[in-house]
C-alpha cells in the first residue's frame, strides 16, 4: 500500500535559540492527526538532530510504536555511526525490550540493504520481528534503492511507504539532490542594503547585517559541505569563510579564480579549513590548499560541481559577490537562495543578484534584518509549510 498525507502546519522550531518560524495552526492539532502522520512528524524531528554531522548521508529518525505507546526513539547521529532504526531499537528500555517483536517502526528513510559503514537495518528488522514499517520516502541511492524495502516484504513485515513524503524530501534534499541530479544542494546567500546593494561603490567590506544574522550564517556553514566565493570578494574582503560563532564542522572553502592571484598572506591560506582554488593556470597541493585548474569556459560551474560530487560532498553554499551568485543564477544552478535585507541605504553601489524563477517560501525577521528564503521554481523537493530550514 502507498499513500501520502501532506502533513499540517505545524511549529517548527529551529535550533537557533532566537530564530523560530512559527505558523498559523500549533501543537495542539496534533490531536487530530492520522497516528502515521503524527509518529512520522516525531521521526522527522528526530532526523534532523543530525543536520550538520550526518553528510554524505542522509539525515534519518525513527520511531518504535507498540499498541499506541513510543517504546522506542532515534536517529543518525553522526557518519559511519549507527542507523537511526538501530539507534531506536538500542534506545528501547529493558522492561520493554519484550515488546519490540511486533511493533510499528515509523522510519523517514527506507531502512537500508547493504553493509557499508554499518550492517544492512532491513536485515536487523527482520531479526527484532518488527510486525511493520511506515515509511517517507524510498532510498534514492542506487545500493538500497526499493531492495530495502523487498527485504522487509519478502519476510511478511506489513510496509507503507509515502507518509510524509514531501516533508521526508525537503529534510533530505541535499541528499536527494545529490543522488538524483547528481550535483551538491546549491544554497545561495547574500546581504542587500535596503535600497538593494550588496557592496559599496568602492568594494570596500561593509558589514549590512546584525550580530544575530552574522551568527545564524555561521551556523549554516556547519550544516553544508563546502562554501564558495568569487575572486574579488576573495581578494577585497580576506573573508575566513570558517563557522566561529557556532560549532561544527567547518566546510570546504572554495574561491574561483582564473589567475590564482589572492595573496598568500590572505586567510583562505591560514590552513584552518581544507581549501580549492579554482584556476586556470596550475594543478597543486600546499598544506590545505588544493588549486585546481580547470577551463574557465561556459562549463565551468558545472565542472565545479562534478568536482563536489566525485568527491561526495552533497551541498554547497555560494557566499557572494555578485559576479558570482549571478553566474549560478543565470545558468539556472541553485535550488535555494537566503536573502538578508539590513536596515542600512547606502545610495549607490554593487547591485544585489535579482532572482527569476524563485518562489518566497518565508520571510522571518532577526531584529532589525529581514531574512528571506526562496527555492527555485523547477526544483523537485519545494519548501513545505512550517518545516526548519
Ligand atoms: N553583501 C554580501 O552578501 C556580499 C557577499 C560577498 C561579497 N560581497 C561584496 O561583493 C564585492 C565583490 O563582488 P563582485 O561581484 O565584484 O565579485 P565576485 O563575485 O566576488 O568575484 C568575481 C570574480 O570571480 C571570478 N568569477 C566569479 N564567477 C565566475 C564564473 N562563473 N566564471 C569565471 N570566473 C568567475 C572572476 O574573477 P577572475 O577572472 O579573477 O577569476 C570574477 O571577476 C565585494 O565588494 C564584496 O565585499 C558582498
């Protein structure tokens, strides 16, 4: 049996402590929901604890549910760590060990076919006698992809599928993205003044956004593989592209430029974070600096992004300046883009890129900076009401 149910507004709450997005409808109309709609809703919240520490894989929670009681919560901590159904079956208590056979496990990911860093969990459901398992959304990853789930029906367990499934997507969309489209989930991220520019005439670094913006990017840079600047932000601002004001771990820095001309008293050389520079001119390795040439033709950004896929890193996020963020906007790669508005009008200056094809998904506030997120209107996981980010 296959069905989706679009789950309801609810609140969700990002971690950042003063960034909540909250929606019309709350809690409480959890008391409605389908008990599928309700247990998946837990295993998505589950799933995204491990948002920042789980790439290249996805992000999964589960849940154990016997006669209408949760005996049993996890999810994927961390790479090469336990799979979210055996963090659950580990997390069952004692006393209530006994009821594990039989029961209702609500996973976000078709439970998993293959040994990689871990033994296959369909096989492990099987041996607990898991009675049945509700499903979001099918493995995209060639190794698991419905085998999983063959496993599972092959032995009598009752499998639903599709519950959530939206939802499930948009968690895992930058491993989605990965597998399907075979590139990183591209996230882009600007601050524009409020009369819309992102740098003075000079090209001089301003600082347009607050304390509290400055420190959810930070945050953000914890939660994707790699982050990317252009050649003249590169230069101008000496940016450390590092997450210092929130702990993680830090992406792969990448710079674009054709001459490989930043100065190597520049932080992108302070080996405090794995570094490419992306050029024309040379093939090398200095400390944790890798150049990488490549043809700066109209394929280049493609290039770039066959480059994060060899080496399985499943997302990237594009940090200005304009130059670049509108050479990913106009070939049409991007599937989110992270807007800041500050409270500043400098008058003249570097325009900020103009999105086509995007849809607003939400606009929140951090005091005085307006912040808001756009997907691209071709993508295939769009953003559902009330979800984190
Ligand atoms: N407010 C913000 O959010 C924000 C964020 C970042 C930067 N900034 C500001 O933006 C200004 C710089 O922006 P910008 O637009 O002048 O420059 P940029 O985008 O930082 O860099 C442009 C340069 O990068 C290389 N490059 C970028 N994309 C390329 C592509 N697709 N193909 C080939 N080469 C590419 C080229 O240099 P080469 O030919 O040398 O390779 C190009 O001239 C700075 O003032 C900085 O302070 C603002």
């Amino acid at each position: 049996m296959s069905y989706v149910i679009r789950i309801p507004r609810i609140a969700a709450i990002c971690c950042f402590p003063a960034f909540v997005f909250t929606s019309p409808a709350n809690f409480s109309n959890f008391a409605s929901l389908q008990p599928e709609v309700l247990y998946m809703t837990r295993a998505l919240e589950l799933a995204q604890k491990g948002k920042g520490h789980t790439s290249p894989n996805p992000m999964v929670g589960a849940v154990l549910v016997n006669e209408g009681r949760i005996i049993g919560e996890g999810w994927h901590h961390i790479y090469g760590q336990a799979h979210a159904e055996v963090d659950c079956l580990n997390n069952v208590a004692a006393a209530d060990k006994h009821l594990i056979a039989g029961s209702t496990m609500y996973v976000t990911l078709e439970p998993c076919a293959h040994t990689g860093k871990t033994p296959p969990c369909a096989d492990r459901l099987v041996v607990e006698k898991i009675g049945k398992v509700v499903i979001a959304n099918k493995d995209p990853f060639e190794l698991v992809s419905g085998r999983g789930i063959d496993i599972l029906k092959n032995t009598g367990i009752d499998v639903v599928t599709g519950v959530c499934e939206a939802e499930g997507q948009w968690v895992n969309r930058r491993f989605f993205t990965f597998h399907q489209q075979k590139r990183p989930y591209i996230v882009l991220k600007w601050a524009q003044t409020t009369d819309g520019f992102i740098a003075p005439e000079d090209r001089s670094r301003s600082q347009i956004t607050n304390g509290q913006s400055n420190r959810l990017v930070h945050k953000w840079r914890t939660e994707e593989a790699a982050i990317m600047v252009g050649a003249t932000t590169a230069i101008n601002d000496d940016p450390q592209l590092t997450a210092r004001l929130w702990a993680g771990k830090q992406p792969l820095r990448i710079a674009i430029s054709r001459n490989a001309n930043i100065p190597s008293t520049h932080h992108l050389f302070d080996n405090s974070a794995e570094t490419w520079i992306i050029n024309e001119d040379k093939d090398d390795i200095i400390n944790t600096v890798r150049y990488i040439q490549l043809s700066f033709g109209d394929q280049l950004l493609n290039e770039v992004m066959a480059l994060l896929h060899q080496q399985k890193l499943t997302s990237l996020i594009v940090e200005g300046g304009a130059a670049l963020l509108n050479s990913f906007i106009n070939a049409g790669l991007w599937d989110e883009a992270r807007v800041f508005t500050g409270n500043k009008e400098i008058g003249s200056g570097l325009t900020a890129p103009q999105l086509t094809n995007s849809t607003n998904t939400l606009t929140t506030h951090l005091n005085d900076d307006r912040l808001e997120v756009f997907v691209n209107k071709i993508s295939p996981y769009p953003y559902t009401t009330g979800m984190e980010l």
